[in-house]
C-alpha cells in the first residue's frame, strides 16, 4: 500500500521519536556526504531504500535536498560504494521532481520483503562548488584552490586579472584583493600545488559573486604546470 511519509507533522504533533536525527535522509558508505546509499529516517530509525524503481527524478530530490546539486548518476551492481548495514524499510519511492524533500515522495512499506542485493539504492550528486587561499597566512591570501565534485585542485594564471582576484575576494568576505608584483617566473607565490588543475583561462567582468559563473575554459582542461598557479592576497590579509 503506497503511504506518505510525514515526519515533520508527527513531531510537531509531538508523536514518534522525540529527538530524531537531522536531516531525514542521508548517503553512507563513502567518505562524502554527497555520494553513497541511501537511508531515510523513518518510524523512529534508519533505514535503506530498496532500488527497484529508483530512478533520476528520486535522486534529483535527493541531491536537492542535501545541498548537492543535481545527480551524477545511480549506482549499479557494479558499484564500488559500500553497501548499507541498515535494513531495508522502503520501496518504490515514486517522486514528481518537484517535492523539497524526499520525505514527501509517495512510498512503499518494505520491510520483510526481499530486495536484490544489486538493487541497492546509491546516488552519487554533484558536490558544490567551493574556493579556498591554501597555505597563506590566512583565509585571506594564498594559493587559490577550488573544489570541483568533491575534489580539490589549483586555477591556472593563463588571462587571470583583477577582477578575478576580486570575484575571489569578494566570495570570500576578504574585501578587493592587492595586486601581486611578482614576475610571471617568480610565482606562485605561497608555493605550488598537487594534483588536478581544474581551471584554466578564468574571465571575470568583475560582477560575479562567484568565480564558477566566470567565463573559463571546461573543468579539468588546461595548457599548464603547476609553476602556474595562481595565488591572490586580499586587503586586510
């Protein structure tokens, strides 16, 4: 019989757990919290999600609703995400895409019911974007770093101006940045960086409030070493 879950009324009724966790659902298994197997918070505990009829529209909620962004994909069999230890307590998830929560899809009770083993409900969503100064003297001057799916990697100096370095700033909250008077051979300044270079030939107008909105080359394609980090100093840094 398909029910709707309604959490958020019973504990304003004061019915149910009387301190159940937050949020109602989450991704385990994997060392993110935007990838994983699902569990939902449901009649007092946690539970798994039995995959049949999971699809793209359930893990869009999902993703939305644990900051995400949208989904990446659906795991498989083949998955190398581990599984959930919980038991599985529902079924046939059927979401519009719409809801705020997949606490508001129509469900099937499952518990006691066999669901394959490959049938394991895992979504892996879009991280979000985030920027970081590494290794300065503050949040305020460094290397620029940004985080593209979960992952962290440099920006390349290849047309990088002022304006960039102000969207920087400003996305921050360190104020306009301070022009760096180094020599291109001279730089990075704070040092170089490891592994991926995630951004190459960045062109802000100078409006943005994110460096992610700024014209750029595709994520992860660049003509560049790390020789040619980019490093920003803000005022007050």
């Amino acid at each position: 019989m398909d029910l709707r879950l309604s959490l958020w009324l019973c504990l304003a009724a004061g019915v149910g757990a009387s301190s159940p966790p937050e949020p109602f659902v989450r991704l385990v298994g994997n060392d993110t919290r935007c990838s994983g197997q699902v569990e939902i918070f449901h009649d007092g505990r946690w539970g798994a999600v039995c995959g049949l009829g999971w699809d793209m529209t359930d893990a869009k909620v999902l993703c939305r609703e644990l900051g995400c962004g949208s989904p990446r994909y659906l795991t498989h069999r083949c998955s190398k995400l581990s599984r959930s230890s919980a038991p599985v307590l529902l079924g046939q998830l059927k979401c519009t895409g719409e809801e705020t929560s997949l606490t508001h899809c129509r469900f099937q009770a499952w518990e006691g019911q066999p669901c394959p083993f490959h049938q394991d409900t895992g979504v892996k969503c879009q991280e979000p974007f985030a920027l970081r100064l590494a290794d300065g003297p503050g949040r305020c001057a460094g290397r620029l770093e940004v985080q593209f799916d979960g992952e962290w990697g440099t920006v390349c100096d290849d047309h990088w101006s002022q304006s960039n370095a102000n969207v920087v700033c400003w996305e921050l909250g360190c104020s306009t940045s301070k022009p760096l008077p180094q020599k291109r051979w001279e730089w990075p300044h704070f040092g170089k960086g490891r592994g991926k270079i995630w951004l190459d030939d960045v062109r802000c107008k100078g409006h943005e409030k994110t460096l992610q909105d700024c014209a750029h080359r595709l994520w992860g394609y660049h003509d560049c070493i790390h020789r040619e980090d980019v490093s920003v100093v803000c005022q007050g840094s």
